[in-house]
C-alpha cells in the first residue's frame, strides 16, 4: 500500500483505532489530517505522528454537528490541498439495558454512531464527487449485525451505518468514490476499556473464535487497505474484524 502525494482525514484520531489508523496512513506516505472532539488526545496523536516525521494536520470538530463537520473537510482540504481518503472511527456506547434509558440517550447514541457518519460523508462528497476519485470508510460494530445485549440502540445504529454504506456505495461509484466500512468486534482501547470490566471481557474472548481481543492495529489495517488502491474493486463492503465472532455475510 502506498499513499505517497495522498491526503486522508480521519476523525476519532485522537484514540483507539483512530489513533491506530492515522498512524498507518502516516507510515505508508500519506499527509493526514486527525480530527476529534477531544483536543488533549488529538495533540498526543499530531506530536506522535510530527516526531516520526509525518505531515498532520489538526482540527478540533465535533462530528455530531453537521456545520463544524462541513468546516473540518474544508479546513483540511485547504491545509493539504486536496482529499483521497476519509475515515471515521467516531462511536460511543455504554452498556445499559433497553427499557432503563430514555429518549435523550437513545438519540445521543444515534447522533454519535450514525450522525456522525452521514455528515461526514456528505461533507466530504462536495470534495471526492466533483474530482471522481476518493474512498470512505466507516466504522459500524458487529453488534449491529448480530446484536448485543445491552447495547440496543447502539447495534440500531451500527446496522444503520451498514445500510447507509451499501446505498451510498451504489450512489456514489458512478463518480469513481467508494464506501466501505469496518465492524470491529472487542477490540483493546479505552472504549472498550472504560465499557467493561474484567469478567465481561474474558466472557466476550470465550466467544472469539481466535480467542482474544483485538488490537487497535488490527483493525487499522483493514481500514487502510479497504482505503487504499489495493481494494480498487471493493466497495459498499462491511468486514467484520472480530476474530470470527460473526460469520454473516
Ligand atoms: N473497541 C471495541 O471493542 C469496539 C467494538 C466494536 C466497534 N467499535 C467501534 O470502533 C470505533 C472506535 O472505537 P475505539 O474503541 O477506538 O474508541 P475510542 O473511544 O478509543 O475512540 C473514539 C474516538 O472518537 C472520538 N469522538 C467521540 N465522539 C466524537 C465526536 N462527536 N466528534 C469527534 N470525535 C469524537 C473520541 O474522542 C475518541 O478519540 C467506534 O465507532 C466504536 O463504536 C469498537
């Protein structure tokens, strides 16, 4: 993989799998632009990246919002001069059962884990559309394709985010953009981390196949190849990275 001359914005940057992500498209020759709401984590990431040599960018941008999201693509076509590759990490969750929540936490889950991915993606169609040429990738959950106690409305809108991914994959390739997306299964990061304790995690391994989580660069590294050439021929695509925890098509 190469992304020599290439510019990709990832948002979620400043942990996790974002962290992981830019730190690959930086490795293979990319100029990147990290975005989250969290500015201390993004700083850790920018000097991460400065000190290995790479060339960032930083914005600070809450992806729920859809005008700071219109401001991010610009700001970030404007530092690099151009766009290849957007990927969004962005998700949260807590682990709290259906009936004990209510409307206010429904719709916070539904802004932070499909919200976000649809602004983005019309965002960045005002800049990959008119030059025919770009890849997305999202972030769903196998939790929405299998489903999750506990995580109800979250697994809603992670298999939105599947849905979202084949219609705007057959929107789009007529312009040369595709769209992809990852579905983690447990992945080691502060989310998962902060999530759950120690017995639930050593539940979810007994149910991997492979038997452990997953690691942030684990799932970097298909979501840098599904935004690479090499996946020329794939899009409105949802891989699972869960070592096997889901076996669905
Ligand atoms: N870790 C897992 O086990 C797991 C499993 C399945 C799916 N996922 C999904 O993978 C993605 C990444 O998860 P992670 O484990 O790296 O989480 P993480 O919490 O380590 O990283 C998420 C990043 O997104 C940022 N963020 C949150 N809300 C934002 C907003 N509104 N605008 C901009 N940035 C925002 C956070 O500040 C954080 O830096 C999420 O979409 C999550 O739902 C994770």
């Amino acid at each position: 993989m190469n992304f020599d001359g290439k510019v990709a914005v990832v948002v979620g940057a400043g942990s996790g799998i974002g962290r992981a992500t830019a730190s690959l498209f930086a490795e293979y020759g990319a100029r990147v632009a990290l975005a989250d709401i969290d500015k201390n984590g993004l700083v850790e990431t920018a000097e991460m990246l400065a000190g290995r040599g790479a060339e960032v960018s930083q914005h600070v941008c809450d992806l729920t919002d859809q005008e700071q999201t219109e401001a991010l693509i610009e700001d970030a076509r404007r530092s690099h001069g151009r766009i290849d590759s957007v990927v969004t990490t962005v998700g949260w969750s807590d682990t709290t059962f259906f009936a004990t929540e209510e409307a206010e936490y429904w719709r916070r889950i539904i802004d932070i884990n499909l919200m976000t991915s649809i602004f983005l993606c019309r965002a960045a169609l005002r800049v990959l559309s008119p030059q025919k040429s770009g890849s997305i990738v999202l972030t769903s959950s196998d939790a929405g394709k299998v489903g999750t106690m506990g995580e109800t409305v979250y697994a809603a809108a992670k298999a939105g985010v599947i849905g979202f991914v084949k219609s705007l994959a057959r929107e789009t390739a007529r312009d040369g953009v595709r769209v992809n997306a990852i579905s983690p299964g447990p992945t080691d990061t502060p989310l998962l981390r902060a999530q759950s304790d120690q017995d639930v995690i050593e539940k979810m391994i007994r149910a991997v196949p492979l038997k452990r989580m997953g690691t942030a660069e684990e799932q970097a590294a298909p979501i840098v190849f599904l935004a690479s050439d090499g996946a020329s021929y794939i899009t409105g695509q949802t891989l699972s990275v869960s070592g096997g925890l889901t076996m669905t098509s």
